[in-house]
C-alpha cells in the first residue's frame, strides 16, 4: 500500500478507486485488505449505490470476516432501507455459513 500511495497522488486517487481493472487485479490476486480499503473508498464517491455495499460484504465474507459483512449489510438496510429484503436474504445465509447467491 505504501508503494501504490506514492505512486497514486490525490489528483489520480479517483481514478484508480473508480477503476474496475484495478477491482478485478486486486480480488484476482486476493488482495482482501487493499480491496477493501477501495471499495470503501469507492462508496465515498457513490453513496448511493447498494451493490458496492454488497461487493463489500462478499470480499469481506470471503476474507473470512463474515461479521464485517454482516456489518456492512446491516448499515446499508439503514442507509437504504428499501434493500432490506435483500439484505435480510443475504444475512440470513451468512449466518447459515452459506455463501448469498
């Protein structure tokens, strides 16, 4: 992380969040930390979009942080709470051990 802070500057930092080559890379590679740094970067530039709320939860769940994911699917039903019949799903097999579909 050190070497990419560097490297990316503020004034391409949007950029490389926003990128989805450097989405796939960084899960490609299982790189659950620094993946997770961008998303939640990411959802600072689009707070309204749930599906990166629920990308979110699946690299955490797969990272073995099924808490986290829970977490994360819970704050969206109170950011959103249209998606809670969705996120109720979700939860309900994270809490299953299974992975949501």
């Amino acid at each position: 992380l050190a070497t990419r802070d560097a490297l990316i500057t503020d004034e391409y930092h949007n950029q490389y969040v926003t990128n989805d080559f450097v989405l796939r890379a960084l899960y490609d590679r299982k790189l659950y930390p620094e993946l997770i740094t961008l998303l939640n970067d990411r959802m600072k530039l689009q707070p309204g979009d749930t599906q990166l709320r629920v990308s979110l939860a699946a690299v955490q769940r797969e990272s073995g942080d099924v808490a986290g994911a829970i977490a994360t699917l819970e704050q969206a039903v109170v950011d959103f709470p249209s998606f809670k019949a969705q996120a109720d799903q979700y939860i309900a097999e994270l809490k299953k051990g299974n992975t949501p579909e």
